[in-house]
C-alpha cells in the first residue's frame, strides 16, 4: 500500500505520533506503538488478510521463538544461554536462506523478512543482557 518515500507513510507516521500523545501513560503509548506496528506491517505486505497472515508467520514464529528462549534463559537453565544463542542464530540463518544450507531445507513460499536482521540484532541483545543482569526481573509477553 505505501512505501517510506509515500505521503501515506508520512500522514500514518503523523497519526501515530498524534495518537501517542492523546496520554502520558506508558500503556497507552506502548499500546499504540503496538498496534501500529502490526498495521505498518500489515500494510507493508501487499495482501489479502489470509495471504498477510501466511507471509508473516515466519517472522511471527521468529519473534515468538526470542520470547521462548528468553524465558528459558529466565528460568536459569545451565548452558541456557548458548543453548538460545545456539538456536536463534541456526533459525535466523535458516529464514535467510543462506547459500551454504541446503535449498530443500527452506521454506518454499515468499514471506516477510523486512526489518528481520534488526530483530535478530535486538533478541540477541536481549538474551545475552537478560543473562548477565543482577536484576532478575521477568519481561512478560506485552515489554518483550
């Protein structure tokens, strides 16, 4: 529907920022980022909304695959960590579809990779911080 270089991108962006400032609470901001995080996406995937779902599974299973280790790191685990550094890197390489893995091995269906190499960055980050914090504190679903 739009790319970053359309008026519709910037019009989205302006209601987006609009909309978060309705309310100081981290809720409603959070809430709203989210949301329209899901509608950028959505949008970005030129399709109908079966088709949309299908594209986005494999970078909806790549974030739900981050979620799953980083509560496998929280319940401290020995060898939790390389374990999900381990699996992370493996899946991410295999979403990629680099060269050195065998073709057969790869989805064989389009689906959305947009933004995928920033997000492997950011899980990464978070297991490896989540792993050599003091503070224990659990990240739930809706911060992760």
């Amino acid at each position: 529907m739009f790319d970053s270089a359309s008026f519709q991108f910037v019009l989205f962006g302006l209601a987006v920022a609009l909309l978060i400032n309705f309310s100081r609470a981290r809720i409603w901001r959070s809430s709203i980022l989210m949301l329209a995080s899901f509608i950028f996406i959505a949008l970005l995937a030129h399709s109908s909304l079966l088709q949309t779902c299908i594209v986005l599974l494999p970078l909806a299973a790549f974030l739900l695959l981050g979620y799953l280790c980083l509560l496998f790191i929280q319940k401290q685990f020995p060898k939790s960590l390389l374990i999900s550094l381990f699996t992370v890197i493996l899946v991410y390489i295999w979403l990629k579809k680099y060269t050195f893995l065998p073709e057969a091995t790869f989805l064989h269906f389009s689906y959305f990779t947009l933004g995928l190499s920033y997000i492997f960055f950011r899980v990464l980050h978070l297991l490896i911080d989540r792993a050599e914090t003091a503070d224990k504190q659990p990240i739930n679903l809706f911060q992760y």
